[in-house]
C-alpha cells in the first residue's frame, strides 16, 4: 500500500496490505512464510514501527466474499482470527475434512501463544462478536443443495464449539445456501451478509453480540444474469440508519429497516453501466468513507455508484439520482473526505485519481501519476 500526501502528491511511506482500524491508524498484517507467520500492527507513519509476532505455521487474515480487504480483527482490536493460507478462499470448498483457525492476542505481545482451534470439516470465517469472545464460521453442508451452510458459534477462549446452530429465528427450518458476496459490519455487532443465493439473493442479518440470525430476500429480478448476480453490496447509512443494498447493474436499491430488518422499499434507477459494486467497509471517526464501486456519504444523506459510464448520486431518502460524475470514464474506486465535500475517483484506464466536487462533480486535479489499482480511504493531515 502506498501512502500519499495529496497536497504535494508526495509518497509518504509503503505498507504492508493487510486489515485497518477505523481511522487507518494502523494497519494489521499477517504474512506467511515457508513455516511461520509474521503478525505485525503497522502504524501509518514514517520512521514508526508496531508490535510484532511470529508464530508457527502458515496463515493469513481471512476475507469475505469479493470485497478484498482483509478482515479477522474483533472491532475492539483485542483478538485476532487467522486462517490456514492455503485455505484462505476456500480452494478446497467443502471436501475440506478439517479446518483450522489460529486465534491471536491483539497485543501481539510475547509470551501469549495462538490458540489453535481445528473443527472437523469445511468452516469459513464469517465474522467477530465486538468484544472477540465469539467467533463465527460458516459450514458448508455437501449434497444435492449446492452452496448449503449453517453457521456455528466458537468460543475463542477455549475453542469450543457450542452445539446449537445458528438458524433464521422467523423461519427455523429453511436450509441456507448461497455463497458471499458482500459484508457490512456495523458498530451495534449486527453483521449483514449479503448472499447469492439458490433462488435469489438475500440478507444473512447476524447479531454477534447475541447469537442469532435472521434473513432478508432481495428481490429477483435479474438473477438469472450470472454477471449481474454477484453485483450485490451491502451498506450501513449510520448508526440508527437503514442499511441499503444495491445492484449497479441492474438500477435497483433495497432499502432495509435498521431494527426490523426487513426491506422497507425497493427503487428502481437507471444503471450507469454493468459493472461490479463494493461498498464502504469504513467511515468512522476520522476517516473518509471508500469502496471500490459504491459507498455513502459521511452523513448518510448520499450514495455514490460507479461503474463503466462513470459515477451516479443517489439520494438516501427518495434513492433518486441527484448527480452524474465523469461520464464516460470507467471508474474503479471512490472514497469521499470526512466533511463530505470533496470526492476521489480512480479511473480504470491508467489507474488514475481524480478529485472532484463533491456537490457539482467539478474536476478539480488530479492526485499521483497513475499506475493505482485500489483507492482506499482519505484521511485528514
């Protein structure tokens, strides 16, 4: 990861990729070598270190579904889950006859060794309680239902996994199948999923805190297009606020209750191409909100979708279009500043950043000299 002072265009420093904290404070990498792992707490500043710890065996931060920004940190920084690395995207799917999970003290300090959790068959991370103390795995269920799971609950503390599973409490007897897409965690230990499933796609609303689960149908419509079917993202407008789902591709935004957790309406819009959506996995404290396709603003009043034709906003009360960005320009990645005024562009030609109004779309320069893949989040200096 390169870090670049926008005002002189200067790189700062390089890091390791790896899982951030919310303001980009710090940055959590794991990375293997031929039998052990260096675990390292990155802090984003030149000329400073971070703690570090090796432990044995190959392992990496899992992630989830297509976003690619690692995850396997609980949200009070305190507990770390680690995967094997060859089992990092699920290769083996579920023939797997065991899993393993390395559990990690967040103070990466000497003397606490890793927890070494195996469950027999194929387990996936599926997400953190807030506090660390419960990790979620998804478990993939061969036979005739392709893509069944059921999620388990493992306590970190002793590796035990707790018999019951993890069922929608509205309906306890329908089978879950579907592969992820996409994930929003928020701050409440809620953790939407946002499946492709058999049928349709739909909503996997887990509370980490209390161990339960609900799902929420999206609707149909196009799910026969296999390249508009994993352009699902899932996003939170704030704390109290309403999630929203969105398809880029097919124009169509699904507004779902915050504590109901039940679609409350769908809208329809006019796609500015068919193309992949992410949205925002940040947007807390002093960092600006980003997501490779689609994210919302700081205060939760937009949301911004790019794609091949450019850049598209969306009202958050009416989900209405309120303004077109670069129009005709492939873009790749968004972030916004913290105040919401200003939004940053990566086109897909040339890797390019562009930095434009975020009211007017005015172009107002250009950030770097190209070459950029990924744009992940703007801070204040």
């Amino acid at each position: 990861l390169r870090v670049i002072l926008d005002s002189t265009l200067e790189e700062q420093t390089t890091v390791p990729y790896g899982a951030p904290d919310t303001t980009w404070g710090y940055v959590l990498t794991a990375t293997p070598g031929e039998r052990t792992t260096r675990i390292q707490n990155v802090v984003i500043e030149p000329g400073f270190g971070g703690s570090t710890q090796e432990i044995d065996g190959r392992w990496v931060l899992p992630t989830v579904g297509l976003d690619p920004i690692p995850v396997g940190v609980s949200p009070d920084r305190r507990t770390i889950v680690l995967v094997e690395a060859d089992a990092r995207y699920g290769a083996a799917g579920a023939d797997r006859a065991t899993s393993r999970f390395a559990v990690v003290d967040g103070r990466l300090a000497l003397g606490y060794e890793p927890r070494i959790i195996e469950l027999p068959g194929a387990f996936d991370f599926d997400a953190l309680s807030p506090d660390g103390k419960l990790l979620y795995v998804a478990e993939q269920v061969p036979g005739p239902l392709e893509g069944r799971y059921q999620v388990r609950v493992v306590e970190t503390a002793t590796g035990k996994m707790r018999p019951e599973i993890i069922v929608d409490k509205r309906n306890i007897d329908e089978e879950m199948a579907g592969h992820p897409v996409d994930q929003e965690r928020r701050a409440d230990g809620m953790v939407m999923t946002l499946y492709r499933g058999a049928e349709s796609p739909f909503v996997h609303a887990l509370s980490s805190v209390e161990a339960w689960a609900v799902c929420i149908d999206l609707p149909t419509r196009g799910f026969d297009d296999e390249d508009a079917a994993d352009d699902w993202g899932i996003v939170s407008l704030g704390k109290g606020k309403s999630d929203v789902a969105i398809n880029g591709t097919l124009g169509l935004a699904v507004e779902i209750h915050p504590s109901e957790l039940a679609v409350r309406r769908s809208v329809d819009f006019e796609p500015s191409a068919a193309a992949a959506f992410r949205f925002a996995k940040f947007g807390h404290g002093e960092l600006g909100p980003s997501g490779r396709r689609v994210l919302a603003a700081p205060d939760g009043s937009s949301l911004y979708a790019a794609g091949e034709g450019g850049v598209v906003r969306l009202g958050a009360k009416d989900l209405d279009v309120q303004q077109r960005y670069l129009p005709a320009t492939a873009v790749d990645g968004l972030a916004l500043t913290p105040d919401g005024t200003t939004l940053f562009a990566l086109t897909v030609t040339g890797g390019r950043i562009a930095r434009l109004d975020a009211a007017t779309g005015e172009l107002e320069g250009w950030v770097g000299d190209g070459g950029f893949d990924q744009l992940l989040g703007v801070t204040p200096r």
